[in-house]
C-alpha cells in the first residue's frame, strides 16, 4: 500500500492542496485558472462509498470566461458551475455524448437551447483507480480497467433547477425537456437517468427554457449491450426496469422507459413543491430510500389505491390533471398479462404527446 500514491487512493491535491481548501487553483497542463467555491450553498454532493461521487459547485475562471461563445447556446448566464465527479473508464465519457448532442441541436430546434453548454473539461487520467490493482500485483490486473473509474471535472454555464418553477411555467419547461428528450433518442442518443435534478432551465427574455442536463449515463443507439444496463435513478425509474429480470440485465431500456421516468418526475414536483420550494410536507419521502423491489411495490400502490388520495400542491394543482392523464397511459401498458411493449413512437403518443395535447385543449377553454 505505501507504494500508492495520494491519486491512487482518490485524492486530488490541484483541488484539495489541504483539508477544505476553497480559492484559486490553477490546472497546469492545460492552463486554465479556476477559483473554487466549495463552500457554496449551492454546492450539491452526492455521498456514498459506490458511484461516481459527483460534486457541482460555482467556479469562476478569467481564461474560460474569455473564451468566444458558440451562437448555437442561448444561456446568456455569465455564471459557471465545476462538475467534479467519478465515472467509469470503460463508459462512453459524457463530453463524448454532448459532441454528438451538439451535432443533433445544430439541425434540431426541439433540441438546440435544450442542453447544457460545456465549457471545458479535463480528465485527470494519472486518478485512474485502475492503478490499484497494478500496483498492488493482483492476478486480474490485466483487466484492471473494467469497473474503474477516473476524475473528471467539467464546466458548464450556470442553470436553474426546474423545481423552481410552477404552474403553466413548469408545465413549459418540462414539456421542453420531453420534446428534446424525444429528439435525442431519435437521433441515437439515449439518456436514461430522467430524475427532477436532471431538468434545468435558464432564463431567457423573460421566458424560462427547460434543459435536459447530466449525461454521464447515457448511451449511443448503436450501443448494443449498453441497452441491457439498468441505469437510472431508482425513485424515477419505470417500474419494469425494477424488476428482477431488469435488475438481472434481462430487460431492454426503451423509450418507453424513459417517457415513464418524465411522469414520475413531474408527479414528484406537483406533490413536494410550493412556490418552487420543496414543503415541508413530503409526500414519497420513503421512496428515497427504498430499493429497487420496495420501490417498485410502492410505485403499483400509489397509482392503484394511492393516487386517487394524493393532493398536489397549490402552486402545481392546475398541473395535476395532466398528471392524471399521463398515468392513464402508464395504466394500459402494465398488464396483468405482463407489460406492454410499444414502439418509441406509440409510447411517446400515449404517455406523453396525448395527455399534454388534451391539457392544452382544457387550459384554452378556461
């Protein structure tokens, strides 16, 4: 073990050069300056001795601030986040993903202004955890790569959570999303970890533009095997990507999927939000730490008995028809005969295009 060093255990001294070190650093190899603030409010971690360990933060930089702009972002934020985080090596990296995401918006325009912006990244690849087992001569060095991770850290322009906004503003952006999502997959990208902190918005004369953000998870169409994965976030996860069988790799992620994981997610705003801040009455606390198979049992329970109990909240109330309708579709395509698969384009009318047509239709008449 003393023939580690600081990186193979994990550590980083360009952003950590001491114990809660917040201020500038510089990146040598690729010159650009960055002052960190780690101590942020808005600083947001995700805890937890597996996964990638992800940490957003505010960051400013005098080099990526005077870097020229592509016209095709329309964020007009002067503002940067860092995204510091672990992913696996053998994983199509997410700056990799955002290129061909680019590609798609450069002739899309359900998905230009529907992304993040990147700014800059750089991969630290002497973190590689790979290192590990080299260094400590096991048999399986060789393969030392498959499950091992690296540090990565991205800039993006600044965005604003979704959960900030309510009514007919939130209905907007998260219809923004759906359309973008829908243009994406169409286009071969497939993003498969829809969940409430992956739809942003920014503001943009005075109209708020939803995003679809955070594609670390995503996958390429031409991925074969990557379709097999179970990736997600558990308390938005369609209910079939719960099962065992889905938890065994012996379901396909479809489309279909992920439409479901977008009515979950504005089912959770419309119950947990007021006014854009989250009440202090919580209805689906427990999901957040049930696992796959208690979830998956708590989800049947709610839009079987529970749902006709629930009460949104005041600012999200014109919202929950919408939501009623969308699991209107959810309920046809779960079976007792088992569930229903659909063609992308069916799932995308049913579940989502339909409900979001006859809400529209409703909210003319008023």
């Amino acid at each position: 073990m003393q023939r580690m060093g600081y990186e193979q255990w994990g550590l980083n001294r360009v952003f950590e050069p001491e114990p809660g070190f917040s201020g500038k650093v510089m990146v040598e190899d690729a010159q650009i300056d960055l002052e960190l603030d780690v101590k942020s409010k808005e600083r947001v971690t995700h805890f937890g001795i597996r996964g990638r360990a992800t940490t957003v933060f505010p960051v400013k930089s005098e080099a990526l601030s005077d870097r020229q702009r592509d016209a095709c972002f329309l964020n007009e934020s002067p503002e940067l986040v860092a995204k510091l985080y672990w992913p696996e090596e053998t994983r199509q990296s997410e700056p990799d993903i955002l290129k061909e995401v680019y590609k798609i918006a450069q002739t899309d325009p359900d998905v230009r202004g529907h992304v993040p912006e990147l700014v800059w990244f750089h991969k630290f690849k002497e973190t590689s955890t790979s290192k590990i087992r080299v260094a400590l001569g096991l048999k399986d060095a060789e393969r030392a790569k498959q499950g091992s991770r690296v540090l990565y850290i991205i800039v993006f322009r600044k965005l604003i959570p979704i959960t900030t906004l309510s009514g007919e503003e939130f209905i907007a952006a998260w219809w923004q999303v759906v359309k973008c999502h829908r243009a994406l997959w169409k286009g071969g990208v497939l993003h498969r970890d829809v969940s409430p902190s992956n739809l942003m918005v920014y503001r943009l004369r005075g109209q708020f533009i939803g995003v679809l953000n955070d594609y670390d998870l995503s996958s390429f169409k031409c991925d074969g095997p990557r379709g097999l994965e179970r990736t997600g976030t558990v308390p938005f996860m369609a209910v079939n990507l719960l099962s065992p069988a889905a938890i065994a790799g012996k379901v396909e992620h479809v489309y279909a999927h992920d439409a479901e994981s977008l009515i979950w997610v504005l089912t959770w705003v419309c119950l947990r939000y007021e006014k854009g801040i989250l009440s202090t009455n919580r209805p689906l606390e427990e999901w957040l730490k049930a696992d796959a198979y208690q979830c998956s049992r708590d989800k049947a329970h709610f839009w079987s008995a529970k749902m006709g109990d629930m009460c949104p909240s005041g600012s999200h109330k014109t919202s929950w028809k919408l939501v009623e309708k969308c699991f209107d579709g959810i309920h046809s395509i779960y079976l007792p005969s088992g569930y229903q698969k659909l063609t992308d384009e069916l799932a995308f009318q049913l579940l989502l295009e339909g409900p979001m047509l006859e809400h529209e239709s409703r909210r003319r008449t008023y």
